[in-house]
C-alpha cells in the first residue's frame, strides 16, 4: 500500500493539489496530475514489477497520471543492458542478489539508507527529449541538496550527481514507448561499503558519499523523502512544452 510522505510524517501532502485537481495554468491544463508515492521498504523485483505495471498502464490509457514512486531497497546490485559487465568484477563474489535491467549504465548498488526514485513519465508530454529529461533529473537533485547546504553539481560527460569529486547520487533510465522507468539513487545515510565489490558506474576509484557523510548529522530516509515529494511537485513544470500557437 502507498501513502504521501507528508502524511505519514503527520502533516500535508505537498503534492495532494496536484491529484486534486486545482486550477492550473492553460498550458498545463491538459496534462495528466503527479503521483508521488512513499512505498518504504521494498525489494528490487517487486518494484521492477511495479514499475512496468504502471508502464503498461500509461501505454494503454493517456489519463493515467505520471507517477514518481520512492522508496528504499532491500540490498541488491543492478547493471544495464550492456555487454560490457567488467564493472561487476565477476558476480559470484557480490553479497546481495544481482539483476541485469533495461536501463543505460554500469553496475551500481541499492540498499537501505538510499532513497529511490522512479519517474514514470509519458515524455510525448514533454516534448519526447530524453536528454533533456536526464538533465532535468540531475538539475533537481542538485538543487535539492542545496536544501541541506551540499554544493553538488555535475560532471562533464558523466552522468549523476557529484560534491566535488564524490558521488552522491546515481542515475540510470529506461524508456518504453517514450515512458521512463527506473531514475536515481540518492545516497542519504548509512553502510557504503557494499559499493566497493564493484567498480560503481564503471569509473575506477570512484569515492562514493551520503549526505549523512556530507553534512555530518543524523538524517532518515523518510525526511529526505518528504522534503524532495515538495520540491518535485514544483519542479514538474519543468519538463512541459509551451502549447502550440
């Protein structure tokens, strides 16, 4: 079962006025509402599932509203769809389940103490530019860390998000029939050392960190959580194409 993060926080959800349905810029009127979802602990297979779920839902009905599942994992290790597997230095030594998806990208790690986040997005609704969608990931949790006073920013021809030469967060998309699936990892608090039996994103001597390492406090996932439900709800419009003349 779902709830808003808001919610089970005891407060409002940031997001509930866009399900409600209030009143909206003409330009967006005929945009179909922002589903944030809180799903807490799940493991990886029954999130996959889920998220092609709510694919094939879209595909099939257009009114179906774009959705941003977040939640933690239980731990795992994912790769892309690459022939290129050398960053899992061989699976038998990982100590968690391993699963190779259809998102870009090397091998990386989930577990507890990372929020995820799955954009499920019609991107025909926004003008079907993938590239732009990647950016517009990274640019929101850059801004968003700035809400904890971490100065993250980009790479140059890498994708993810970076506190100077660190890795905060990783990124990996999937799309079907212009619907995304998959999206980041914030690495919010707790044990990191599960990245180091791999070569994490394919860079050799990657140094990952947490916000936790970063600001040096005690930090939940379900607070992360709820601050970014407010800050996506705002940042959506965002990807919106201006309506023809």
């Amino acid at each position: 079962m779902s709830v808003d993060v808001a919610e089970q926080l005891g407060g409002a959800s940031s997001a509930s006025p866009v399900r409600a349905g209030l009143a909206v810029p003409a330009s967006q009127e005929l945009r179909p509402p922002l589903d944030v979802r809180w799903l807490g602990r799940m493991n990886f297979a029954d999130a996959l599932q889920l998220q092609e779920n709510i694919v094939a839902q879209k595909r099939n009905d257009p009114n179906v509203a774009d959705t941003i599942l977040l939640l933690e994992h239980d731990p795992v290790y994912t790769i892309g769809r690459t022939p290129d597997q050398t960053s899992l230095r061989g699976a038998s030594h990982l100590p968690h389940p391993f699963f190779q998806i259809n998102r870009g990208g090397q091998a990386t790690y989930h577990g507890p103490g990372q929020l995820m986040g799955y954009p499920i997005i019609d991107l025909r609704n926004y003008d079907q530019d993938l590239h732009k969608y990647l950016r517009w990931i990274e640019g929101l949790l850059v801004e968003f860390l700035g809400e904890f006073e971490i100065k993250a920013q980009r790479r140059e021809g890498l994708t993810g998000v970076w506190v100077q030469e660190r890795k905060i967060a990783s990124i990996g998309v999937g799309v079907r029939h212009w619907i995304t699936m998959h999206g980041f990892a914030l690495n919010v608090c707790g044990d990191l050392s599960p990245f180091d039996q791999i070569t994490p994103c394919g860079i050799s001597n990657v140094a990952m960190t947490s916000i936790e390492t970063e600001t040096r406090r005690s930090v939940s996932v379900i607070e992360v959580a709820a601050a970014f439900e407010k800050l996506v709800a705002r940042k959506i419009p965002e990807l919106r194409v201006p309506p023809a003349p």
